[in-house]
C-alpha cells in the first residue's frame, strides 16, 4: 500500500446531497439559492455524485454514489428521498465491480434508463441498462477502453460526442472531447481551459437555447467548487466563458461543492466535510490534493 493510500485511511471525510428548486436562470444571475440537505442515519456511510433519475409528487428518485468505511470503495445505488422531510427512505445497490464506482450519469433512450458510471480504476467506460425489476445495472457494452473521469456525452450538430478527463492528470486543465465514429469513440479535440477547470461537474443544460456546462475548479483542492459556464462553438472550436461559481453554502460541509444536476425543475448538488479530527483531515487532504492536482 503507498503512502497516499496509508495517508487516506486517515481521513474521515464524508459527502451529503442537497436540493433546490431555485430557477435555473436565477441561479445564472447569481441570486441566492436556498438549498434543502438530505437526512439519514449513517455514521460510516455518505452518498455523493448525484443524479436525478425522477421527481415524483413525492420523492426525489437518486442515482448516485454510495461509499461505506468497511467496504473501501463506492458502489452506485439508487436513492428515495421524502420531499418533505428529506429522509433518506430507501437504498438499492445497483452496481458493484469491486473497484470504486462514482457519478451514475445516465441517458434516456425511450423508456431504457442506461447508465455509464465512472470506473477509471477498471481502466474502461461501460454502458449500462438499468433493470428495474432486479434493481441492478446490466451491463450492455464497453464505450472505450480508457481511464476516463466524470466523461458527459452530448449529442451536438449531428454528432455523438464525449467529454472527460482522464488518468493520471484528471485534474487539470485538459478536457478531451471524443466523437463517434464507426461504433467507436476516438479523440476529435482537446481543449486547454484556464486553471485546473477542465473535469466535468455534472450533466450539460441549457436554458432558453444556450447551452451550460457544469466545471469542477479543482484549484485550491479536488472537489473545492463548481463553475458553471456559457459554451460557445466557434468554427468547431469548444469555449466555456465562466458565469458563476459556486462553494458549499453548508456551516459544517465546507470544503467542498463538487456535482449539479437537474431533472423536472430541481437541482441536486453534493457538498464535502469531515467527520471529526477536521484540521488533520483537511491537512492531510491537501497534500494529497497537492500531488495529485498538480501532475
């Protein structure tokens, strides 16, 4: 075991998900946002990267990731959440390959929900359907073989594209833009972007035609914030102008604000905190952070 793997079992971080129903547009223009945090009972589980597959009258359906202390590494569960009192109601594990597993972004095609979870420690990104009979994550095929990070797809102009990161340098300032061709993904472009800004925070959105995407800003540490920024497509060439940052409004999960999704008019976020010892914690975070943002 290395030393920043020695050095991480030391850490007792922990993740939460939030929810909020304020406007996208709203949220644009930087006014306030209230947000709402989920409940539960775990003393040695928390749940981060979330998606939301549903809003009903009410719950908050969730895909997101699931990491308990004994297990070691997360696996992708689906949430139920009461909108009303924020209770976590319900938890089934979906996905376990035995290696960590982190945000469930999913597509729709019909009435098929499939799901391509991050897997960068596999060294492959998998598609997956999802059984809701079963509750399981099926597999259907391998999208590329390579150590992808937080990888978005998009249909853009006629064209199925991808955007990740990958290892070693998933937090840096590459962002790798693969499209479709023949069945297979290969590289079309890679775009520097300013600081350590180029991993994916979350889904693409658009409000009234324009097109958003969600940045994590991995500068100060992995996790720290998100920038949410304008995409402008010129001559083929992808540019993010930055409209709004945003940091952990929680008083307790401060040191992190690392996913934004939305589905039917709410948004899902997730914060980071410690759960005790969080001047060590956070120390020794940082120098991890230290190595592996700046490769």
């Amino acid at each position: 075991m290395g030393v920043k793997d020695q050095l991480r079992k030391l850490i007792l971080q922990q993740w939460n998900i939030g929810f909020t129903e304020t406007l996208l547009q709203d949220i644009l223009d930087g006014k306030p946002i209230q947000y709402r945090w989920m409940k539960h009972r775990y003393t040695k589980r928390w749940f981060a990267d979330p998606f939301l597959l549903d809003v009903t009258e009410d719950d908050y359906i969730v895909l997101a990731e699931d990491f308990e202390d004994n297990r070691g590494y997360a696996v992708i569960s689906k949430l139920v959440v009461d909108k009303k009192t924020l209770e976590l109601k319900d938890v089934k594990q979906l996905l376990d390959r035995g290696t960590h597993l982190s945000f469930p972004i999913f597509i729709k095609r019909g009435e098929d929900v499939l799901v391509y979870p991050e897997n960068s420690q596999s060294g492959e990104l998998n598609l997956y359907k999802y059984d809701r009979e079963d509750e399981k994550l099926l597999k259907m095929e391998t999208l590329i073989n390579a150590p992808l990070t937080d990888a978005v797809l998009l249909e853009y102009e006629g064209e199925q594209l991808m955007f990740a990161t990958k290892l070693p340098n998933p937090n840096g300032n590459q962002l790798d833009i693969y499209v479709k061709k023949d069945g297979q993904y290969v590289l079309k472009d890679v775009v520097e972007v300013e600081g350590r800004t180029a991993r994916m925070g979350g889904n693409f959105f658009r409000v009234d035609g324009t097109l958003y995407r969600v940045a994590q800003d991995n500068n100060e540490c992995y996790g720290g914030a998100l920038i949410l920024q304008k995409v402008v497509v010129t001559d083929g060439k992808w540019l993010f102008e930055d409209v709004r940052r945003l940091t952990s409004p929680h008083p307790q999960y401060t040191t992190g604000f690392h996913t934004f999704n939305i589905c039917r008019g709410t948004v899902v976020v997730d914060i980071h905190g410690y759960r005790r010892h969080a001047w060590l914690s956070s120390f020794l975070t940082k120098a991890i952070n230290s190595v592996r943002t700046r490769r």
